[in-house]
C-alpha cells in the first residue's frame, strides 16, 4: 500500500492529528518564521494580491457560460481526477479513449492564466515566490489558495476552464501520431483519491473501472516502456494510482515541449538535467555494488540508469534507500532554461518540460502563457533562473523544517499525514 493509501486508511479508522502542546506549536511557528526568513520565503499575501484574487472568483458561473464559445466543449467527455486524499487542490484531470488503431489521451488543467496573466498583482507575486512550498503540515502557496479551491479546481459536477492536451498516439510504440493543445470547458465527472483508483481498479461493476483499467493499461505500458528507453525509476514499487497519474503527467508534459521546441520553435521554459560526470556513475554504482543482499546484474553496467533500474527491482527492501541516496549523491541539479539542450539525463528526454501544475509551479504557468499566446516574455531567462533557485530553496527549507520536527520528537511523515493539533500540556505528554 502506498503512502497515501496508508494515511487514507489511517484516517477512515479514526487515527487523528498528530497532538502537540502549545509551547510546542510555538516552536514549530518560530523555526518556520525563521526559515521563512533565512530563503526569503513569504508566507502571507498582500493585501492587494488577496483582494484581485477574491475579485477574479465572483460570477464565475457567467464568465464560464461566456467563455463556451470561444473553447472547446469537452464537457460530454469522461473526465476524472486522481489525487492523495489530502490534496489542496485539483488541477489536473484526465480521459481516456481507445479506437482502432491508436489511444487518445486527454490531460486537462485548470486554466491558471485565465485569471492570472503578467497585467496581474498575482501574476508579479507568483514571480516571486517561484512555487509552493510544502512543508510536513504547512504549507506556503505561490498562488492565494482561493483560486485553487474555486475557479481553479476541477471540482465533480461543475463547468470548469482548462487548458488541454489531447494526444494520440500509435498503439504500437506509443508515439505521438498528433498533438493537439487549446483552451477548453470541462466537468469533472468525480474526484477519486489514490486508495479510490486502486478500489475502482479491483471493482469491475464500480464506476469508471473501465476507464481506469484502460488507462493503467496504458500508463503501465509507458512506464515499461520509458524504463526500457533507459529512463531512470527510483521507485519501482510506486502502486497503480500513482503510475497512472505520473505517466500521464510526464506524456502531456513531453508532449507541450515536443510543440513548443520542434513545431513553434520558440524559447520556454525547459527542464535541464544534466548527466553526472562517468567518473561520478562509477562511484555511485560501486557503492551499491557493495551493499549487503545486492547486486548489479551485468549486462546492465554499460548505461547506469539501467543498471540502477534493474537493481531496485531485485534489491532487498532495506537497502532500497540506500541506492536511491547512492544516485542522488551524484546527480546534478535539474534547472529551468530557456532552451532545451541537453536533455532531462534521468528520464532519457532529448525535450522535457513542465505544464501540468500551473497553481503550484512558476515554471508551468509561464509555459501556459506562452503556448496560449505564442509569446515569450523578456525577461525569460531571470524567469528559468528565478524558478530554479526558488525551487532549491524550497527543497532546502523543507529538509531542515523535517530535521527540525525529529529533534523535537515527532514524524514528519505522520505531521504531513495527519496535521496537528494543539492541545493542553497533559494531554500532549501522553501522546509524545
């Protein structure tokens, strides 16, 4: 069972937040303000950036009904979206068709630059954030959380904007045989969690277990097939829900580049992986030789990725994170450029690129913009860098947050799982 699915029957058999005094909660709030100082994080909006975004979310079920005959109408269209039970937020759906010869595939987001364009407050605040930062328990938005719970939510039942990525593709190699971007309306069928998916999998009389069977089929093959290209898999055991949503997402986003780089050729934002150096490969591969219980099969030495792959794959659980840590060691920093040269080394793509999360990452909702406008801001490259090193921070924030909670005794994974409550000093004392 997955992390999520873990937390999700955590929370149906009654297991509560994570209970701590309320000197405690003093600490917790005066480290995050001190990080939030030391990476220049900002944690409340200003007051105009809140009031633009309150504005942008009246009347919204009219401005929708104005916007259908300017979009695509896709709202008879089975739709759905998948995401762990305590998501902020549903910005991503998919649909699935099987035809004759090929599959076509649907990624819709929730259209971010519909309300959020460069003449915004929002837009300028975004910039300065870089993205949203989680932290276990906490989290700092890089948009006002109103637009992610109103007009950018693809809620069941409701009309909702979003920008589509309608791919076919050959059902013998899964390539693209068309790519096809624009604006569009959908409705949301229903809202699954990760522990929903996996049960509408085993159901066949549940509803949407055909669509779900068709497109882990699909996403299955992908995922064998990207593995094969030599696309590094750090999780091999990642459950169905998570290898539809991540398959899918990885297909739209290549798919948004692959237009924007060889079909438009203009400038965006690329997501660069370089490789680590031969002498780096080497290093981390003899380190998981020499683990206990594992070993490199032989064939696969020549292409580490490979190597790395097939090892997880028959490696005892124990020493599981052992390699992983054995490759992050060693890999360099993915960054934001604005040309795609050099690829994405640890998923093999000559072109990659991010679309699909434009509430939570700045490098997206630049790209929405320039695929809906074919035009690239000036300022692009300060953008690639910005986005970058907001990330790093973000990374590095999030890490010494979690060192923190364990120093002071509790689990951040539960912290993240289950949020906290803060309770009167006995109380506290029986649950620490």
């Amino acid at each position: 069972m997955s992390d999520d699915a873990q937390a999700e029957a955590g929370t149906v058999e009654g297991q509560g937040p994570v209970e701590v005094s309320e000197e405690l909660a003093r600490h917790l709030e005066n480290k995050r303000e001190e990080l939030f100082e030391k990476f220049e994080l900002r944690d409340e909006f200003p007051p105009e950036v809140l009031e633009e975004a309150e504005a942008r979310t009246e009347g919204v079920t009219a401005e929708i009904q104005d916007e259908i005959d300017e979009r695509q109408d896709l709202r008879d269209l089975t739709t759905w979206t998948t995401d762990p039970i305590d998501a902020q937020d549903f910005d991503d759906a998919i649909s699935i068709e099987e035809r004759d010869d090929e599959y076509v595939l649907w990624v819709h987001i929730a259209d971010v630059t519909h309300y959020v364009n460069p003449d915004t407050a929002m837009w300028d605040e975004a910039v300065e954030r870089g993205n949203t930062v989680y932290l276990p328990g906490y989290t700092v938005h890089m948009l006002p959380p109103v637009l992610a719970e109103t007009v950018c939510s693809l809620v069941p039942n409701e009309d909702r904007l979003a920008h589509t990525v309608e791919m076919h593709l050959d059902k013998e190699n899964l390539s693209y045989e068309n790519i096809e971007i624009y604006k569009s309306v959908i409705e949301s069928n229903e809202r699954l969690t990760y522990a929903e998916a996996e049960s509408r999998l085993e159901d066949p009389d549940a509803p949407l277990h055909d669509e779900n069977a068709l497109v882990y089929d699909l996403a299955e093959q992908m995922h064998e097939q990207r593995k094969e290209d030599g696309s590094l898999v750090l999780n091999p055991a990642r459950d169905r829900a998570h290898t539809i949503i991540e398959e899918c997402m990885l297909k739209a986003n290549k798919a948004v580049t692959h237009v924007l780089m060889w079909d438009r050729g203009v400038s965006a934002m690329y997501r660069v992986h370089p490789q680590p150096s031969p002498d780096e490969w080497s290093e981390a591969l003899r380190e998981i030789q020499d683990l206990d219980g594992v070993s490199i099969p032989g064939s696969t030495w020549d292409d580490p990725r490979k190597a790395v792959n097939a090892t997880l794959e028959d490696a005892p659980d124990r020493q599981l994170d052992k390699i992983q840590w054995a490759v992050m060691k060693v890999m360099p920093r993915a960054r934001y450029m604005n040309d795609p040269f050099g690829g994405h080394h640890a998923l093999n793509f000559e072109i990659y690129g991010h679309f699909t999360s434009p509430i939570r990452r700045l490098s997206d909702l630049i790209n929405h913009w320039i695929v809906y406008q074919n035009d690239v801001p000036e300022n692009l490259v300060e953008l690639c860098d910005r986005a970058s090193n907001k990330q790093k921070d973000a990374e590095q924030c999030e890490r010494e947050y979690k060192t923190f909670l364990q120093e002071v005794g509790l689990d951040p994974m539960a912290v993240n799982n289950r949020g906290i409550e803060v309770v009167d000093e006995e109380e506290a004392d029986k649950t620490l």
